[in-house]
C-alpha cells in the first residue's frame, strides 16, 4: 500500500491508502475522491483523471508516454506537471505521493 493525498481545487485534502499495482485513479474512485471523473474507466481516451503531481514527485513517477501526452492536450488547464492519474501505477515508492485536481475536468 502506498499513502496518497489528493487535494480537490478547494483544498480539501484525501488521504488514503491505495493498493501497489492499482493505478491513481483506481484509488481515487475506490476512494469517492471528488474531483477525478475517469469517464474512459481508466483506458487512456479522454482526460478527466487530470491531476498535478507536486513538484517534489515529479521527476520521481514513470515518463509520460506518447498516449498519455496527446491525451493531456485535452486537459483543463495543462500545466508542466500535469498527468494522467490513469496512466500511474502505484508501487511502493509512491508512498507520500501529493496530487491536487484541477478546477474542472474537461
């Protein structure tokens, strides 16, 4: 198990346990964590699992891979450390990972 925090736009802040090998967003909808739609059910064809990953994880998680970088052109508000919480597998290291969600999901 791994310690994630989300934090919706407001600033409430989800601290849960997800299980290694499950994605982010599975964690987030196991969890009822507002603000992570997952319309495609996590299969890379939309963009409404959206999160920022905190500075200080960013260059920790697994690269962007190219699905995943034309998917985020969908994004609401795109920014450097923006990725799709579909397309990160948790595992052990992850533990203390912070995302925040943005205002919306496109």
């Amino acid at each position: 198990m791994a310690k994630i925090t989300y934090i919706e736009h407001g600033g409430a802040e989800h601290v849960v346990d997800v299980a290694e090998g499950s994605t982010v967003m599975e964690g987030a909808r196991d969890n009822n964590i507002p603000g992570i739609d997952a319309d495609c059910g996590g299969a890379c064809a939309c963009s409404t699992c959206h999160v920022y990953v905190d500075e200080a994880w960013a260059a920790k998680l697994a690269e962007i891979q190219p699905m995943e970088e034309d998917m985020l052109d969908f994004a609401w508000e795109r920014k450097d450390n923006s990725r799709l919480s579909c397309q990160l597998t948790v595992t052990a290291e992850m533990d203390g990972l912070i995302l925040r969600m943005p205002e919306k999901q496109a």
